[in-house]
C-alpha cells in the first residue's frame, strides 16, 4: 500500500487535480472550483505525508500549522482576486494580444506553465541576489521544516512580486482567463508537491519537474549551498541558467533547514509580515 502510494501520489496529483482543473474549468468552472480542487489537493498532502513520509519529523507541529494556514489563506485568495481581473486588464491592450487561443485548453495551459514558470524562476534567483528583495523572501527561507502546506507561506508583497514577474509576460500574450485559473490550480499544485513530506517516486518526471528531491537542496540554511534550484514548477530553466542541482544521494535531515544566519526569525504571522521593513533584517 505505501509503495503504491509512492509511486501513485504525484500522477493523482497532476492527472487528478492539475487534469480535472483543465477538464472542470473548460466546462465552465470558475473561481470556487478552482479554490475546491485546491483544498482537496491540500487534504490528500496531508493524508499521503503521514502513510509514506520522507521525515517523519517533519509531520510533527513546529507550531506553524496556523501560520502558514493564514499565509495560504491570504496568498490564494489574492492569486484567484488577480485573475478575475484579467478581461478588464485585456482590454486594456491596444491590439489583440498573441495567445495561442484555437489550441486545446491542455496545449494552452502548458505553454503557460513554461511561460510563468520561467519569470517566477528569474524573480526568484533575483531574490537571492538584491538584499532588497531577500527581506520578503527571507520569510519564505524562515521556515524549519518541509511539508506541502508551506509551499503556500510566503510574503504577500514577495508573491506580489513572483506573480507580476511570470504573469505580464502571459497578460502581454492575451492569455485567456480560463488558462490564468488553471494555471493558478496547477501552481498550487505543484507548490504541495514541491515541498511535500512525501517520499514519492518520480521515474523520468525527476529530471523535468521542480520536485521536493531537488527543492529540499534549495531550502538549506546555508547560502552558498542552498543557492540552487530556483525554478517552481519545471527544471528546464535552471538548467538553462546552470543553477540545476540533482540531489540524488544527498538526504536533508531535520536541522538543516531555515536561514542559518537568522535563527531569531520571528515565526508568527504578523511579525513575518513586518519583519522586512524592520531596518535590522
């Protein structure tokens, strides 16, 4: 039964929630369907990190269980709020947009993966570099442990920042509504697998999806070490960028996650919020 699950989560998780997504949504689904597939795709995270976990330590409550559920709330909500404002920013363009709309919703949806995919992921290596914007994405890093819901707990300013980075390129493009909220669907998605506690196996899709072996890398709590794997959904452009690290071999135990340099962070929610504009962080 857990060998099955290992190998069977991540296709339920695409085919099942980013496939019904594609399906529900191209039959006239909107925004709580979205939010719906999201919320079952959460519980399943939940239920599957403690049949097969990677660190069973990791299922334990830091006592961030709250946090991060307040980091999700806010975040997602805000992610569907921005897209329903597509068809007003649409028509807001001179000329009709580029995007590719005679293409099958799945076609559409994947060209917009790898289009998002790849502003999120420079945005995300910026945040590395300016110390300007490591204070909102510190918030992120702050985090001592790995398990799917907090693939969702980060700044509100710095999701602000990752989303206008992969997302103007698709609103330059004309991209459809129904494509932005499937997308929106298949991100948060991919953010549970990214940082799941799960022990799954991958097969070939370990070498093209910015998966939890690969993630786990990037969260350590040394700089020079953990200065890696920035993409969020596919590998492709750290690869093309030459920041791809495998991880095969290198297991990440308890302790070796957070910022190194700041075992202070402040853990609550509203002290993460303010935390980047204090002058000291």
């Amino acid at each position: 039964m857990t060998e099955l699950l290992r190998r069977g989560y991540v296709p339920f998780m695409l085919l099942g929630m980013c496939g019904g997504a594609i399906v529900l949504i191209g039959r006239g689904g909107g925004a709580m369907t979205a939010l719906g597939l999201v919320a079952c795709a959460v519980v399943v995270s939940f239920v599957a990190e403690r049949i097969a976990p990677y660190e069973p330590a990791w299922n334990r409550s830091h006592g961030d269980r709250g946090r991060d559920a307040m980091h999700a709330l806010v975040n997602e909500i805000a992610g569907i709020a921005t897209i329903a404002l597509i068809p007003l920013l649409s028509g807001l363009r001179d000329r009709p947009g580029a995007w590719p709309e005679t293409w099958p919703l799945a076609a559409q949806v994947v060209l917009a993966v790898l289009v998002f995919d790849l502003g999120v992921t420079l945005a995300h290596r910026q945040s590395h570099r300016w110390a300007s914007l490591w204070r909102f994405h510190a918030v992120h890093h702050s985090l001592r442990r790995l398990y799917g819901f907090n693939g969702l707990m980060k700044h509100p300013a710095h999701q602000a920042i990752e989303t206008t980075a992969g997302a103007v390129p698709l609103l330059l493009l004309g991209i459809p509504q129904d494509v932005a909220l499937a997308l929106a669907v298949c991100t948060a998605v991919q953010l549970l697998l990214q940082h799941s506690n799960v022990d799954y196996r991958l097969g070939p899709l370990r070498h093209v999806l910015a998966a939890n072996h690969v993630h786990r890398l990037h969260h350590l709590k040394w700089a020079g070490e953990g200065d890696v794997n920035f993409g969020l959904i596919t590998t492709i452009w750290d690869r093309v960028l030459g920041t791809y690290c495998d991880g095969a071999g290198r297991r990440v135990a308890p302790g070796e996650i957070g910022i190194g340099n700041r075992p202070d962070y402040p853990t609550g929610y509203v002290p993460q919020l303010l935390e980047p504009f204090r002058l000291s962080s």
